[in-house]
C-alpha cells in the first residue's frame, strides 16, 4: 500500500543513497529532540499538578491556577513589548 502512495507521489520513494550512518546520526538527532520535548512537558505537567493540588476548587473566586497564568502572562507581554520598543527604536535614540 505505501508503493501506491509512492507512485501517486503522495509519499517520497526511499531515499536509499544515503549512508546508514547518517541515517543514525538524523535519527539520534530526532531522539535527543523528542527527549527535551519530553523534560518540558514533563516540567509543565509538575507545575500543572502542584497548581491543581494548591487550588481548593469550591465556589471561591480565589484560584491559585488563574493567578499563576496571569502573572505569567503579564511577565511575557511585558517581555514582548519590551522586545518590540528595543527592535522597533532606531539606534542611537532614547525612548522617551
């Protein structure tokens, strides 16, 4: 069934010119990848967890998880307007 997606040029024939080991290489790269992906959802799933258990979850307006994203949120808009004055300033003038 995939030659039929190959002919339909649908999917790339084989690539069958190259040597294994760059094969390898490309595939160790992926992995170390998906790896650091992993840590960083891993981190944002513990981080998510301990918000969950801090938040009582009852009628109260009061939430730990809102008060976090805000905060976060600000401190990157914050960042980005930061980021944006600085490239957006020709050199040599002062904001202000």
């Amino acid at each position: 069934m995939i030659r039929h997606y190959e002919a339909q040029g649908l999917l790339p024939a084989p690539l069958q010119q190259r040597a294994s080991s760059k094969v390898k290489q490309l595939a160790l790269a992926h992995i170390a990848l998906l790896e650091q992906k992993r840590d960083e959802w891993q981190q944002m799933k513990a981080s998510l967890a301990d918000l969950a258990a801090s938040c009582h979850g009852d009628a109260h307006p009061e939430c730990p998880i809102l008060a976090e994203l805000a905060t976060g949120c600000a401190a990157q808009s914050r960042a980005a307007a930061a980021n944006i004055s600085a490239s957006s300033s020709p050199r040599g003038t002062e904001n202000g």
